[in-house]
C-alpha cells in the first residue's frame, strides 16, 4: 500500500473554499502557483461579528447553481454567488443553527437547531417538515417480539432466567472534550440519515436513524462512552462511530437498526487521543479517522491522520501521518475526493493544502520455482507476525 504525496496540488487543477477572519476565498491551484480569485466578507456583509466570535457550522458547494451555501451558528443560511460575489440570506432560524447537511444529491438539506430539532428542506429552502431530535418512540423499524407476555415469561435459551431480571446496563456520559454538538451523515444514496445527538437525560449519545421524509426508523442501543465521530458506509451497510472502553479505545460499527455490529481497537492508550472525525472513501474501502492528542498543557497537540482497511474480517492500519504540533499544521479540514477514490484532501491551518493520491499494490517474494520462498508482505500498523495459510501454500509473513 504506497502513496504519492502532491504538496499544493501540482500535477491536478483544483478549486477550494477557505474562510478566514469572517471572509471566504476562492482559491485556484495550478503547478505550484497559489491565486485569489474571489473574495467575499461575510463581515462586511454583517453576516458575522467584527470580535471573530461567529462560528461556520456548515458549508457546501452547489455547482449546478454556481453558489456556496454557508450557515451560521446565529442562525443565517447564506447563498454566496461565485460570479457576482453576492451575498443572500435564504432564511434564518432564531435559536441557531448547531449543523447542516446535504443530501448526496443535494436535493435536500437537513438543519440541526439550538432548539434540539430537526428541519427537513429542499433544495430551493422550501421547508418540509420539523421533528424534535430526541425521540421516545423507537421508530418504525422496532423489533417484533415473538413469545408470549412480558420478558420475564420468555423464552430465554441458554441464558436461562437471569437474562429475564438483567436489568439495563447504565451508559457514562460523553467524554469532558466532546462538542455536544449534533452530528449528521448521510447513506450513500440518500434515502437515510443518521443523527447522533447527546440526550438530555442521560448526557450520553444516541444515534438515530431517519428516512428521507424525516420519519424515524430507529435508535441505537444503549452505548457506553459513545463519541461525536459518525460516518455512514457509502455501500449502506454499516455507520462507523467511536466508542470509549474501560480499557481501550475502538471504533465501532452500527447497522440501520441501532444495534452494534463489530469493532476495531485504536492502537493508543485510553484517555490518549480523542477522534474528531471518521470519514469513508468513495467506494467504502478506506477509513480514514481524524485523531488529536489529548491531556497537552502549553502547547499544541499532536495530529493523525490514520487510513484503515479490512479484509477477512480484519481490519488493517495502512498508513499513519502525522503532522506533529506546530500551531501552522494544525489540521482545519479533512475530506476525500467525490471522483477519485484513493485522493484525499488536507487543509492546514497556517493555508498548507495537501492532496495525496493512494495506489494498491502488491509485494512479494520472486516465488519462480520452488526454491523461492514466494513471501507476501501486508502492512498492518506496527504489528509484524508470521500468519500459515491453507495447505500447499508457503508460510506468509
């Protein structure tokens, strides 16, 4: 699993979105040659404070309709033109806004509000509906019991009667350094949404699952030490969160239903790093998680980019990059490429832009006759071990 590092984007042309200091710039790149093209003060327009106190909560390219769309956590949805440098405010919400989130299509956008709801709109702005975040009811994909009467009268199998009485396991609160805020990702195909949220009750975090229509389909089991990250599987099987152990930490996986469905250990101490984000690739094969230290007095923390795998029902740490403490490589925006697969996009904080572009290959022994001993080497974190094979074949280290 190699890679070829591009500083600046030097071998593609490629456009971004940066915000600083209450202005937005477009920002061509071409060889090494760094350009404005477009500015546009959201400042000046009075959409956000002279003190640097306003907060971005959402941004999104609409290419069909040359605009950036941009909320705020005021409450402001904003339409910035690319060719007129104009700026229009489509609505605004009077408690805030915490998130916004397009549909893969961008036919709709969800909106998370200081109010702890949701608003379904369409494309043009066009409210469709607004449900409260937290829910009592399960949603419409609520198991159906089959036995008779109450738990305690069931079938219980090998547990025997002690999982009749087992009482619900109490789930700890967040971790101290998480946001609060909601979190939104969407299935590849935009028939389902998942929001995971902090319940009022409990402080811990919930994830549910939403139809298109903003129907609720289902909540997630009770999670101990369940993290903000959240990232749907664009193949639609599986949403990746994080969880906090008593002694490791690892990310998770839940299906649709709310129930968990596997788990992979982070290779740090408990309590060492938190994870801001998880995000999939374009066709579901890498994971990429976003990781800072933690517990870092008087200075910066250390940052990580980690790539992960799987195969055979294991997942494998492919590449690890890490872009130390200096105040300037401090990571602001980690996305993949729409298009490209295995091209992934850093922005740095001191205006650093990083595009790396991955390739899959395979290194192995010559394995000519039968004197070669035909070995096959994998990458898997700092882990080095000798793995046997079916019979006939060679060992594999």
């Amino acid at each position: 699993f190699t890679y070829l590092l591009l500083l600046c984007n030097a071998l593609c042309n490629c456009s971004r979105m940066k915000y600083n200091h209450g202005c937005y710039s477009l920002i061509s790149h071409w060889s090494l040659y760094v350009k404005v093209t477009r500015e546009v003060s959201l400042t000046a327009e009075g959409f956000m404070p002279e003190d640097g106190s306003g907060c971005i909560v959402g941004i999104e390219d609409l290419p069909e309709q040359e605009c950036v769309c941009v909320a705020t956590a005021a409450g402001d949805i904003l339409l910035c033109n690319l060719s007129t440098k104009q700026v229009e405010c489509v609505g605004s919400v009077d408690s805030g806004l915490s998130t916004m989130s397009w549909s893969p299509d961008q036919e709709l956008v969800l909106l998370a509000t200081g109010q702890q709801t949701l608003i379904m709109m369409t494309r043009d702005f066009e409210p469709i509906t607004e449900k409260e975040i937290h829910q009592d009811e399960f949603g419409e994909g609520k198991f159906v019991t089959l036995g008779w009467g109450k738990k305690e009268t069931q079938f219980h199998g090998s547990e025997g009667k002690q999982a009749a009485h087992r009482k619900q396991t109490e789930v700890s609160p967040t971790s101290a350094w998480d946001d609060s805020r909601p979190r939104v990702t969407w299935r590849g195909d935009g028939q389902f949404v998942a929001v995971s949220a902090v319940c009022p009750e409990t402080g811990a975090r919930k994830v549910r699952v939403w139809s298109r229509e903003l129907v609720l389909q289902s909540t997630s089991e009770p999670i101990s030490g369940l993290e903000q990250a959240l990232s749907w599987k664009p193949s639609g099987n599986l949403i990746a969160s994080t969880q906090e152990k008593p002694n490791r930490h690892d990310v998770v996986f839940l299906e649709k239903n709310g129930l968990l469905h596997g788990e992979f250990t982070l290779p740090f101490q408990k309590g060492q790093v938190k994870v801001n984000e998880l995000l999939w690739n374009a066709d579901s094969t890498i994971l990429a998680i976003w990781l800072e230290d933690l517990k870092v007095e008087n200075s910066n923390p250390n940052t990580y980019v980690q790539l992960w795998t799987t195969g055979n029902y294991h997942w494998y740490l492919k590449q690890s990059l890490h872009f130390g403490s200096l105040e300037e490589n401090q990571l602001v925006s980690l996305l993949w490429d729409r298009e490209n697969p295995y091209r992934l996009h850093v922005l740095c904080q001191g205006w650093h832009y990083l595009s790396y572009d991955w390739h899959w290959t395979t290194d192995h022994g010559m394995g000519e006759n039968s004197q070669h001993v035909a070995n096959v080497a994998v990458i898997d974190g700092g882990k080095q071990w000798d793995c046997f094979i079916p019979v006939g074949s060679e060992e594999v280290v």
